[in-house]
C-alpha cells in the first residue's frame, strides 16, 4: 500500500517548495553580499579618513606640545 505522501503531486509539490527555497537563498545571498560590501566601503573609508583629517589634527597636537616642551628652556 502507498503511503499518502507518495502521490505524484506531492512530489511536484516537494520539487517545488525546493525551488522556492533554493530562489530564497539566493536573495538571501546577494543581501548578505550587498550588506558585507557596505560595511566594507565604510571601514575602508574610514581609514584615509582618520589618516589624512584625525592624523593631521594628532600631528599638529603632538608639534605643539613638542615646541611647549623645547620653549620650556
């Protein structure tokens, strides 16, 4: 005797809830692509920006107290 869920239906069915699955992950892929390529562009973004704004600024501090230091004579 067959079972129920042996009917060539619910094989259509199952092959189809695969498909569907399958299409889900490859959303879900390219999301998690997209979101990774974003954070990326920030963090390496970020770095040429501390470089060339926030290291300027930690130079012109550290010149300063250096000169402080050598007026001190």
């Amino acid at each position: 005797m067959n079972k129920h869920s042996d009917f060539p239906g619910n094989i259509s069915q199952s092959i189809f809830d695969k498909i569907k699955k399958t299409k889900k992950l490859k959303q879900l892929r390219i999301k998690l692509l997209l979101i990774g390529i974003s954070i990326d562009f920030i963090l390496w973004g970020s770095i040429p920006y501390f470089l060339f704004y926030q290291g300027n600024l930690i130079w012109q501090i550290a010149r300063n107290n250096l000169n402080e230091f050598n007026d001190v004579d």
